[in-house]
C-alpha cells in the first residue's frame, strides 16, 4: 500500500492530481480507519502501464526519466527509495516542466536483469526517451555504469548523475570491495536460510 504522497512520487505527478482522480473514479483508493488514501501497488502498477503505452503511442513526444533503487526492503521501509524519487522528479520537472517517467528496483546493484533498469533500456532504445537522471552513480549500478551509459547514449538518451562524487582511486576501490562483500554475504544469508527452511520442512512430515 502506498500513501498519496508516495503514488504521486511514483507517477511523476503532484498529491492533488492523485485526489481528482480518485473524486473522478479514474483510480481505486482504499480507505484507513482515519479516511486517510491508500494506494494497492497493483493499482500503482496499472496506471505506470498506461503511462508507459501513452508514450508508446506517441512516440514523437520524448520524456525524461528517473530512476531510482535501493539494495533492500529495510532502506525501502526507511524511505531512501521515496527520497530520491522526491529528488528526482523534483529535478526532472524543475527542468523539464513535465511529468518524467519513474523507474524503480529493490535489489542488488551488481544484478544487471533488474526489472526496472531493463524496462528503462527498452523504452530508451524504442527512442521515448531522451534524460535520465539518477542521485548517484552506484544507484545504477555497482559496476559497468560506463558502459550502462554509453549504451544510453547510442540510443541518443543522456544521462545526468545528480551527485557525482569525487573519489581517489584508493576510495574507489575499497567502495568495490565493499560492495562485493556485502553482495557475497547476502547470498551466502540467503542460502543459508533456504537450507534451514528446508530441514525445518523435512522435520515437519
């Protein structure tokens, strides 16, 4: 569920358009004990998809996009991933004056089939879009953000990086590292935990 700040985040549009349509009934908004919108993530879903087909439809009106991610549920829970949504699509319309298109994942930035990074390269090679932004580097990817972007650019797509940091090689690499050991740790958390679950259910008959 997501609240309406949240959804409009997502969608790229301001709260109150979230609440005209629901007074219009072109969105299904459930209701808490305290009347406050919620917003089902398959409802989210279905509108990100009838976005997505209005540009295909028109594919002479080029977008911009955000994309953003975050390595977990946790940091989702905590509020990175709608932070730098809030960052994004602030930065996107302050430049563009127009409603960007949002790309998300929760995952690890050394896995290159996320869904939404491979949703982004396919509208950009389809040509509808013509910016990404993202805050930083390493929220496209770990590794192979080099040629992450230059395959964008082949398809005429630029992409901007909001805050680059300044890193000396040492910094650099020690940040690799880092991000190896905490990927190689989560798999082995991960394999872990399916084994003990499957011994628990063999227990069990």
């Amino acid at each position: 569920m997501f609240s309406v700040s949240q959804a409009a985040r997502r969608l790229g549009v301001c709260t109150k358009t979230i609440r005209r349509w629901d007074t219009q009934g072109l969105i299904h908004c459930l209701r808490t004990p305290g009347n406050r919108r919620r917003i089902p993530l398959i409802e989210l879903n279905r509108l990100l998809g009838l976005f997505h087909r209005e540009i295909l439809e028109h594919p002479d009106k080029k977008r911009c996009a955000v994309y953003a991610r975050v390595s977990g549920h946790r940091q989702k829970t905590d509020g990175d991933l709608d932070r730098q949504l809030k960052t994004l699509t602030s930065h996107c319309k302050s430049h563009f004056k127009t409603r960007p298109l949002v790309f998300t994942d929760i995952g690890s930035g050394l896995n290159m089939k996320r869904r939404g990074l491979r949703r982004l390269i396919a509208l950009a090679q389809k040509g509808v879009i013509d910016t990404v932004f993202i805050t930083h580097r390493d929220r496209l990817a770990r590794f192979g953000v080099d040629l992450l972007q230059r395959i964008l650019e082949d398809y005429e797509v630029k992409l901007v990086i909001l805050m680059e940091e300044d890193r000396t090689p040492q910094e650099e690499l020690v940040t690799d590292m880092m991000a190896l050991i905490a990927s190689f740790s989560g798999r082995v958390y991960g394999l872990r935990g399916a084994a003990l679950k499957r011994e628990a259910t063999h227990s069990s008959h």
